[in-house]
C-alpha cells in the first residue's frame, strides 16, 4: 500500500523477521468460546502520535486461523468473528494476513507489502477470503462498525508484533463560559447552576470512559477584549474552579491538570463592531476545554 491503503501495495526488499512458529488446532478453536474476549465498542479518536488499526474477520469465513503479521511479526490469529486493535507510530509498515501459512509462515519470513500509516487516524481493516489475497480490505469506520457489531476481541494468541503498542485515545470537550460562569468571572462561587449541571454531565462521562485514563487536562481560553494579563489570571482561574467541581464529583485528583491560556487561542475572530457586539461574537472563545487521554483496554 503506498500513501492510501486501498491502493496495491509495493514490494518491501530485504526486510525477513523471524518469529516463532506457532500451530493451532484451529477446529478446536472455532468452537472455544474461551479464544474471545470484549464485544467490540466503537474505538475513539486516536492521538496524532499513533495510527490506529481496527482489524476483523467476518462470521463464517472458514475454520483455519488467519494469521496478523505486522513488520513481519505475528500480532494475532483471528477466527470468524474476531478482531484486534492495534496502534502503530506512524510511518510505513507492513500488514499481512495469511491462512495456512504453515510451515513456511511467509508472512514472518518474507512481508512484502507495505503502507505509510498517517498519526492521528484509524483503518478499519477487514481480512480477505480464505484462499484470496493478503492484503486487508480498507473500509470506512460506518460500513466496517455495522458489520462489527457482535464480534469479539481475539485473545487466544500473545501479541508478537513489537512495532505495535497500546492505542492511547483522546477526547476533546468544550464548554462554554457564559455557561459555566457568571458573565467576566471565574471563581468557584462565581459557577452558575447550569454550569454545575453541566460538570455533572461531563463526571459522569469520564466515569464511563473506554479504558483507562491517563491524563484529564482542563484548559480555560478567554476572549481578546481587555488587558492580556487579566485574561490569563481569568483563564487560569476558570480552569482550576472547573477542577476543583470534578475533584469533589470523584475524579482522580492526580490525573487532573489545570491551565489557562488567555486569548491566545481563539477560535473565531472579531474585530469589529460596537463593544456589545464583539462581545457577543466572541462568546466562542470564552470557553474551557478538557482533553481526555485514556489507554483502550483490548489494544
């Protein structure tokens, strides 16, 4: 694959990883319950530092494992009806599927195609037909999801592929300051109602976050109008009340960091106007950002 992975895929010159041979009883196996694991739940936005790789097998496509390669190491051996999750710095990279391999395992021993993986996005891959070609099928997230529902994680065999790691996702909120606090303020005391209501929403959230959460970043972001220092200590301030409510709500207080970046960032510009206007123009700005980062557990 060069560039898109739904474009032929170019031969990889001296590239042979040898991995340890594996033999199933793949019979058995069709019929072990005890090879799969989670139901599959739709995965989030990945951060820019990974590509995420969501990879299945449909139901009733043979009974042999299809065995994963990744850079010519074994990552997995789905059944019908498993999948793997997978991320992987972005780059170039081999990714191959191969059914009764064995004994050459020319997957492990002789990869020979790649695709450039680009950070920040997820594939959805399904595997090719017993008896057709290696190279996964590239779907977008909505086709591949409706035939994902119901399959399972595939856990029966160690992941070898020591080019792939744990996919860490990232989830962006934006809640409004005009929301949250009273018009020009930033305290704990100065919390409307609805902004309370609002940080209830988002606890509850993170209570059922995919995974395990890393980091919980709070950021405040005020508007340009007025002095630029006092925009800081109000976005700074708005950040730590916004803490402080998730903190008494059960978050972890160690995963929670607070910081303001005055209007240094906004997202819509207004220049112009009558004061009451641009205030108006700029209630985008006026805002507080939280990015969740958490770890997938079945990656």
């Amino acid at each position: 694959m060069v560039n898109s992975l739904s474009r032929p895929l170019r031969n990889i010159a001296g590239l042979s990883v040898l991995v340890v041979a594996l033999g199933f009883a793949t019979d058995a196996l069709a019929q072990n319950d005890s090879i799969y694991g989670n139901t599959y739940s739709p995965v989030g936005s990945v951060v820019p530092e990974q590509a995420q790789v969501v990879l299945y097998r449909a139901l009733g496509e043979g009974r042999e494992a299809n065995h994963v390669y990744v850079d010519g190491e074994l990552q997995s051996a789905l059944m019908p009806g498993g999948y793997t999750v997978f991320c992987l710095a972005p780059g170039r990279h081999s990714l191959e599927t191969y059914v009764g391999d064995a004994p050459q395992y020319a997957g492990k021993r002789n990869p020979s195609t790649y695709a450039d993986f680009v950070g920040g996005k997820s594939y959805f891959l399904k595997t090719p037909a017993e008896g057709t070609a290696k190279v996964p099928a590239a779907l977008t997230r909505v086709a591949a999801e409706q035939e994902l529902q119901g399959l399972r994680q595939q856990t029966h065999v160690l992941n070898r592929a020591s080019a792939t790691v744990a996919c860490a996702t990232a989830t962006k909120l934006s809640l409004r300051g005009d929301v949250l606090f009273k018009f020009g303020k930033g305290s704990y005391n100065d919390l409307t109602a609805q902004g309370h209501a609002e940080l209830r929403k988002v606890a509850q959230q993170i209570g059922t976050q995919t995974g395990a959460i890393e980091s919980i970043e709070v950021v405040g972001h005020a508007d340009p109008i007025g002095n630029a220092q006092a925009n800081q200590r109000l976005s700074l301030q708005r950040a730590e009340s916004v803490r402080r409510v998730l903190l008494e709500l059960g978050v972890q207080s160690d995963l929670v960091q607070a910081s303001g970046r005055g209007s240094s960032e906004p997202v819509v510009q207004c220049n112009s106007g009558s004061r009451s206007k641009r205030i108006a123009c700029n209630a985008p700005n006026r805002r507080v950002e939280l990015m969740i980062r958490s770890v997938r557990g079945d990656s």
